[in-house]
C-alpha cells in the first residue's frame, strides 16, 4: 500500500503526538509509586486514604501532544491529573484520574465501530512499558513485539450526571502490519474500574495488572490459545517501569481529534525516526502539526519507580484523630492498648498492617461509651514496623507502631 495513506492511517488511527510546554510542569522525572495499606472503594471519589497518604502526590497531564507545539486550552475546554499507587498483596497499580472536558464526546462501540477510530473519541490513555525495555510496540515485525509495551486507549460512555459507569472497552493495537492488524479489548487488564461524571468534571478511579513482553499475541477475534496470567509480572519494591498518561480530546463528533495532551513533553526527532524502517516526523492531521512517537515506541515514555513503604505511603493522620484515638506504648512487645475519647458509639475495628499492605491482625469489640479501652495481645507478631487502621463507623485513625 502507498506509505503515505499508511502514515496517515496509522496517526489517524493511534493516539499519537509530542512536545513540552515551557512552564508547565509535566510528571515528576520519576513517579515513585508509593505502595498503599488498603484498596480504594471503587466510586469515582478520592476520598479514600491511599489518595491522601504523604508521597501519592497529583502528577498533571499538560503537555500538548497536538497540534504539535500547540498552545494550553483553556482550563474548562481540558484539565488532567492522576495519582498512582500499587499493592503487592493484589499485585495490582491503582489509578485515580481526574479529567475536566468542556464537551464528553462518547458512542465509541468496540464491537460494531470497526474497531478501529477510538481516538476520535474522548479517551484517557495508558502507555506501560513495564521493564523500560523502551523500542518500538506497534507490530509483530522482525525484532519488533507488539506487548514490548501496551498502550491502553479506554473508551466508554458517560454516565448520567453524579452517576457512575463501569462499562468500558480498551483497545489497542495488534498485528504484523499495517495489512495484518486488528484492534483487541484489553479490558480484562482492568480488575476495578469505575468512572463518575459530576459536570464537566470525569473521575477516573481503577485498577490494573501489569504484563510483559511474552504475553501472547491477540487473534483478530481477541481469543489466545495462551494463558495470559502466564505473563503477568510480579510488583516488587525498586521495580521501575516506562509509564505515561494521555488524553485525546475531542469536541465534536465529527471524526476528528481536536487535541492530545500527556503527562510528560515527549521528545521531537528530526529526519528519519527509525520505525520499522519507515520515516516518521512531524505530520499533519486535520490542518494541524502533529507528531508522536508513543504510539510507536516506549523509547520516550516518562518513568514511575515502585517505592518500599516507610514513612511515605502512610494515610495523613489528621489533629482531630490523633487527639481522639490513643495508642500506648507506641513500642509494644505484647500488649496493645488502645483508647478512643468520642461520643461516637458503635464497633471498632482494628486492623493491623505490615509495610508490604499485608492484614497481619485483625480485633473487634463494640464501643458503648464515650471512652473505649482496649487491650490487645499482639506477642506473636515478629518483630518490625506495624501500621494501626483504627476504625469506627466510618472514621479511621492510621498510626504506625513499632513491635518489640
Ligand atoms: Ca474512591
Ligand atoms: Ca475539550
Ligand atoms: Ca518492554
Ligand atoms: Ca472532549
């Protein structure tokens, strides 16, 4: 086929593009993913403790990926932001993701659309390159592997306002070439997921497994003959992943994507870029500059570090709490004595943690009276850094102890 219909197929296709925007602050160099002590109620709010705990820190989504160079929108026509943490008990990353967009433009429908044109919709996208191997991702071709990395395009529809949805598909690409490719759902990479529409504000807020490079390739009807839990990876501390978040944003339906925005600047090559052995540069879709290279390679993608727990990683315990709920001593070699000074009546939970988010204890006892005293054997815990989840009612008071 003619290289240049290819070129502008494959960008019209893909979420593509690149390039930083002076002052504007992008992901930090490196995102340490701080491991959370509990999993999220999956309901669109960040409320919950592993997105207020010290070092799970807002990473933006701002810079303009198309038109190439272009300038910032308005705040109401796009704004984004993200926050991730993982847990080795799960062996899952959790993502919140906030998206303010001044018009939601959704009917995308895996089954009946082609698949292909989801980026002519409004979508929130993952690029996961998960040994940083970097290279090219597109195809099966030569040395290249289509799962070197993923990029995860999900697409849904809108709830109703104040409503949620937990319906979504998430495609991708796969294949030899541009002749041998079909787009699969990688919808099962997502064990939790919800979004809530509040206005124009889409909140975001799920879970995902992680695989390698030896995941199977996908049949164009989306079946594998292969196990794909065979090439899940492993979470561990110090692991270090290529990573970056995107949005494409579109206004109107009309088949065109106004803007693509990332989560970090991306990089600009000059001449030949090396894909498959084809040029790729700067472009132009709908009257505007573009140029990418997420789509193609993991090369450029930002980088997210997996962090040991310690002092981050731990939910803020307000002044409020720490004055309502005692523990003493906070160095325990058998008992642990716990008072809670509230009106407040009900049954108390207590929950103990080691720092890899592992439930090592768990008590109970009801609260009849204003002041709670509670004594707890512990002796049979090894020795090490433990965190406290006191909770009653709805309130939780996080502390951290230290076993004798
Ligand atoms: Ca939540
Ligand atoms: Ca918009
Ligand atoms: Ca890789
Ligand atoms: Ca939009």
């Amino acid at each position: 086929m003619n290289f240049e219909f290819l070129k502008k197929r494959a960008i019209t296709l893909l979420c593509g593009i690149t390039i930083g925007i002076t002052g504007y602050t992008a992901q930090d160099d490196t995102i340490k993913v701080q491991p959370a002590i509990a999993i999220p109620d999956f309901d669109g709010y960040a409320t919950d403790e592993i997105w207020n705990s010290e070092g799970v820190n807002w990473q933006p989504i701002d810079q303009v990926w198309m038109p190439w160079k272009g300038t910032v929108p308005t705040a109401d026509d796009f704004k984004g932001r993200f926050k991730l943490v993982w847990r080795e008990p799960e062996n899952l990353l959790f993502f919140f993701v906030e998206i303010t967009d001044d018009v939601f433009v959704d009917g995308y429908n895996f089954a009946t659309n082609g698949p292909f044109g989801y980026p002519n919709y409004d979508v929130v996208e993952i690029f996961l390159d998960e040994n940083r191997s970097k290279g090219p991702h597109v195809f099966d071709n030569g040395t290249e592997n289509a799962q070197n990395a993923f990029s995860y395009h999900i697409t849904l529809n809108a709830p109703d306002d104040g409503k949620t949805t937990s319906v979504f598909t998430v495609e991708d690409l796969d294949g030899r070439d541009w002749g041998n490719s079909w787009v699969v759902n990688y919808a099962k990479h997502f064990p939790d997921f919800v979004m809530r529409k509040e206005g124009n504000n889409y909140y975001y807020e799920f879970s995902l497994k992680v695989f390698n490079d030896t995941y199977p390739t996908q049949q164009k009807n989306g079946t594998t003959s292969t196990d794909i839990e065979k090439s899940r990876v492993v979470l561990a501390p110090e692991k270090i992943m290529g990573f970056t978040m995107a949005y494409c944003d579109n206004d109107a339906n009309d088949g065109k994507r106004d803007h693509f925005f990332g989560s970090v600047p991306g990089k600009e090559y000059t001449g030949n870029f090396g894909f498959s052995g084809t040029q790729y540069s700067i472009s132009t879709e709908n009257g505007q500059k573009i140029f990418n290279t997420h789509w193609m390679t993991a090369s450029d993608y930002g980088v997210a570090k997996l962090m040991k727990s310690g002092v981050t990683g731990i939910p803020k315990e307000t002044v409020a709490n720490k004055q309502k709920v005692k523990i003493n001593p906070s160095q325990i070699s058998s008992t642990l004595n716990i008072t809670i000074n509230d009106t407040a009546t009900g049954r108390v939970k207590i929950e103990l943690y080691n720092l890899n988010g592992i439930k090592m204890a768990e008590f109970s006892e009801m609260k009849n009276e204003a002041v709670y005293t509670g004594s707890h054997n512990i002796a049979h815990l090894i020795k090490g850094i433990y965190i406290t989840r006191i909770t009653l009612n709805k309130e939780t008071s996080t502390q951290k102890i230290i076993k004798l």
